[in-house]
C-alpha cells in the first residue's frame, strides 16, 4: 500500500460529512476523537481534518494541525484494510486546547485506526 494521501482519498463531500454526524459513530483518545461510517459503494477509505475555531483563533495554528494529523494518517493508514475489507469515511477532529507534541497525535491516531477495526471485525 501507498504511504500517499491522493485527492480521491479525502472526503470533501458536504452530504458525507453532515451523514457523519448525524448517522456516524464515535471514538475519542485524547487529544483526537474520529467520527467513521462504513461506505457501500466507496473504492478506498476517505478522511477529512477538523480544528475548531473555537479552539485556536490563528488559522495559521489550526492549519498547522491539521497538517500533523494529515501526517499522521497517511502514516498509519495501512492499519485499515485496503483491498477486501470495508471502506470508511473518517473525520478526525482535535479536540484538546493546546499546540500538539506529534508522537501524541501519532500514537492517538494508530489506537483510533485499530479501534475501529476492532469494532468492525
């Protein structure tokens, strides 16, 4: 498996990620939580970024994150399964007030990756 993170594997659907929420399930480990759905008829696993506004006001912080979770995923995709298992759709948000040390991010997002696969094997 690719360790890239192409444009057909990010999720920009506005109707996806709103289906996210509303129909969704939920897995938090501090400092992100991931919000999945199993896609029918998707051909790989799609994921978008979040960091609340709320949160950090710079844009130049909130991107700054956004870009280490990026890093992180695309790190640690290969958890999920590629050819014959189910596709999600992954929205992963972060949910702490303070800047990220990396290895937190990294280690947080390879114990959501398995959770996920764990609750859905």
């Amino acid at each position: 498996m690719s360790l890239r993170f192409p444009k057909r594997e990010k999720l920009k659907s506005r109707k996806a990620i709103e289906a996210l929420f509303l129909e969704g399930h939920s897995i938090t480990k501090f400092p992100v939580k991931v919000f999945y759905m199993p896609l029918s008829e998707a051909a790989t696993n799609q994921a978008a970024f979040a960091v609340p506004k709320r949160n950090f006001k710079s844009a130049v912080d909130r991107n700054k994150i956004k870009r280490q979770l990026r890093e992180a995923y695309r790190l640690q995709k290969q958890l999920l399964p590629a050819n014959n298992g189910p596709k999600f759709a992954l929205l992963f948000l972060y949910i702490n007030k303070e800047q990220p040390q990396y290895a937190h991010l990294e280690n947080s997002m390879r114990a959501l990756l398995n959770k996920i696969i764990d609750e859905n094997n």
